[in-house]
C-alpha cells in the first residue's frame, strides 16, 4: 500500500470528493510554495515537503491510482490490509518512478516550474527524487511538440460529428437561402457567424 496509507488528500489540502481540477490547482499552489529554490536556507525542509506533495499528487492526480488508494483507504478504515483491498506495496521512490516515467505529468511539471524560473529537469528529478542515482527516464511513446500543441486549423473532427455539420449546414441553407457556410473549428466545437437581414431575422413578429 502507498506509504503506510499517508493521508495524501490532507497533504494536498482537498476532500475526498476533490475533482481532479481542484486537486490539480492545489498541488500547483503547494508545489510553487514549496520549491527548494523559493526556500534558499531551509532546502532540507523544503525538498521533504516538496516530495511529499508530489507523492500525494503523482497517486491522487492519476484516475487509475487514486481509486487504487482510496480502496486500499476503505480496507484501512475497516479494520482490513491492502491484500483485502487488491492492492500492492508501493515504496515512495516506486511512487515517483511510475510518475516521471509519465511523458505527459513529466513534461507538464516541468513546463509549470520552468515558467516560473524553477529548477525541474532530468537532473534535478533524479538528485531530489532518487538520491542522484542516475535514474534514466524511459519516455516510450513520448509525443512530440506539435502533438501536443495542434491549432485549430489541424484538427479534423470525428466522423459522425463531419456528418452531423453536413447536414446541419444543408439544413440552414435551405431555410436561410445562404448559398455558403464557413465553418469554424476550436476543439470538438463548431462555430460559425451568420447574418441576417432585418427581414429574415425576425421570424415571429
């Protein structure tokens, strides 16, 4: 079970019924006070708490692992082990290698501090997380830049959502007598601006 079942949702500072979003801004929050670099002359207290956030953080913030430790909680509280609870023996370096190993929690992290002027590298991971044993990081799979970031003009809806727009776009020239429709997309989101006349505008006057 993870660390003797700590209360990650007291370390974080949210309820048992946090969403992932409020669980996300409140690591934010602690994770910049925290910092080793924004606490020059108590590093030792800050790197302590620093990983014991990001512990909290790399179970609660992954769907898979919060309901793992919530039921690993529940077996607790009955009076039962985490074999009751189908659950395994995490170690707190287990924790952070499973996390970093995360190509999308890794490079958000490091995104985050970075923009913030703060140290969060490979190197850095491993000396304050691994006790600088030169763990390698092993992205399998890691997206590249333009996966991450693809504007509007790349991104081609699903099927059925192309259907639905067609249709949806024949039906309003035939009742607006438009003979063109552009369509713009954001996300999974279609918008487009249309303009009436004063005539046509009013439909029951």
């Amino acid at each position: 079970m993870y660390r003797g079942t700590k209360d990650y949702y007291s370390i974080i500072g949210v309820s048992e019924k946090a969403s992932h979003e409020e669980i996300k801004h409140a690591f934010r929050k602690l994770a910049m006070k925290y910092h080793p670099d924004r606490n020059l002359g108590n590093e030792k207290w800050a790197e302590e708490k620093f990983k014991e956030i990001n512990e909290a953080y790399a179970v609660l913030g992954d769907e898979v692992k919060r309901q793992e430790y919530d039921r690993m909680r529940q077996a607790g509280f009955a009076g039962y082990g985490a074999r009751y609870a189908g659950g395994r023996y995490y170690s707190q370096e287990q924790v952070f290698a499973d996390a970093f190993n995360n190509p999308y929690l890794f490079q958000e992290l490091a995104r985050m501090f970075q923009e913030a002027g703060l140290r969060f590298d490979e190197k850095f991971v491993d000396n304050l997380f691994f006790g600088g044993k030169g763990v390698i990081f092993n992205f399998s799979g890691q997206p590249s830049e333009k996966d991450w970031y693809t504007s509007a003009s790349e991104y081609r809806p699903p099927l059925l959502l192309r259907l639905a727009s067609t249709v949806l776009r024949f039906t309003l020239k035939r009742m607006l007598g438009m003979q063109e429709l552009s369509w713009q997309s954001k996300g999974e989101d279609l918008y487009h601006e249309i303009y009436l006349s004063q005539g046509r505008s009013c439909i029951r006057c």
